[in-house]
C-alpha cells in the first residue's frame, strides 16, 4: 500500500504537468468538441498503456538503452503530429469546424482515435518514466514483475483518464462558441493545426535520450 500511495503521488504530479498529451488533447477538443475530446483521451491512454506493455515485455528497456531507438520513436512522433498540424491549418478555410461533437460515427471516430493513439505511443515523458520510474515501485520479493508492472500501469490510466477528461471537457466549452462563426472556426482550426505542428516540431529537437 505504501508502495501504491507513493506511486499515485509521484505519478498525480506528473500527469497535472501539462505535456505533449494535454497540449493535443485542448487542442483537439477545441477543434473537435467533447465527444471527440473524450475519444482522444481514451485513444491516447490506450497508447500510453502500450509503452507500459512494452516494459512489461522487456522492450522499453531497449529502447531506453538504444539511443537510435528512442530517436526513432521521438521523430515518428513529431512528424505524425507535424503532418497532422500542417493538414489540420490547410483545411481552416472551411465554413465549419470538423463536426465530432455528438456521438461520433465509426467513419469520424477513427481519425481522431488513431491520432489520439499514435501521440499516447510515441510520447516521450511517458516512456521514460515507465522506463525508468515505474519499475521503481515494484516489489521484486514478491516475484510477477511484468504483472506488478502492468497493474501500475493501470492504476496511472485510471489517473490519466482523470486528469486528462478534465483538461478535455475544459477545452470542449470553446468549442461551441466558435462553432457558431464561420471566421471564429476558420481562426480555431488554423490555431489547431498551427499548434499541433508546432508541438511535433518540439518534439523532434527537445527530450533527446537520457
């Protein structure tokens, strides 16, 4: 239990600290409303939880020890965001933002999932801290290390979930209000795709490998 609390404490600060995650989730929850919001929150835990996966197996380590590895996964990232941000600004002279704020069908959803899921996987504060934190707080004595791991990954989704919905439904609110203008959307989407570029082109010159 002690091991838990200082888990969920240590793993709190980290998720309120807002990082490449949080950024595109406000991001796309402006530009998508709350259903698509809450999508990206989802497809982005899910992929987080793939990197705790990926510990569990061995592979983080890899990774970690592998600087071209890491590179690899960084700059991935960065030019998925880089040619999502860049898409996302050329299409701002629509009339309309991109309509995902109800119920999202199949056809709409994914899009706006597989983006939330490539971000969760190639997110490297995330990776480093499964990588280097998370095995921290495992009971070796107590044996199922890969199982001890993926149960504190599972408390850091539930975490995640929390945090991020709530970073999401605040983001959600604007994106009413600018619904409602053609020149308000035109100006919303731009910003999306600008600050989404911008966010791949960070992620491509900061967090180098440890």
């Amino acid at each position: 239990m002690e091991r838990l609390l200082a888990f969920c404490g240590l793993a709190l600060v980290l998720i309120l600290i807002p990082g490449p995650s949080v950024i595109f989730i406000v991001g796309r929850a402006v530009l998508f409303g709350r259903a698509g919001a809450l999508l990206t929150v989802a497809s982005n835990a899910a992929g987080q939880y793939l990197q705790v996966i990926a510990v569990a197996i061995g592979i983080g380590q890899l990774v970690e020890s592998s600087a071209v590895a890491f590179t690899f996964l960084k700059l991935a990232g960065a030019a998925y965001l880089l040619l999502l941000g860049l898409s996302t600004w050329l299409s701002r002279g629509r009339a309309s933002l991109p309509n995902v704020s109800g119920r999202p069908t199949p056809r709409a959803a994914w899009p706006v999932a597989r983006a939330g899921l490539v971000v969760g996987v190639t997110n490297p504060k995330t990776a480093l801290f499964f990588v280097v934190v998370l095995p921290e707080f495992v009971d070796r004595a107590r044996g199922g290390v890969p199982l001890q791991i993926l149960e504190l990954g599972l408390v850091w989704v539930v975490l995640v979930l929390i945090g991020d919905s709530a970073w999401a439904l605040l983001g959600a609110r604007a994106h009413s209000w600018l619904a409602r203008s053609p020149r308000r959307a035109s100006a919303a989407t731009g910003a999306s795709g600008a600050v989404t570029a911008c966010l791949g082109l960070w992620l491509a010159f900061t967090g180098n490998h440890a």
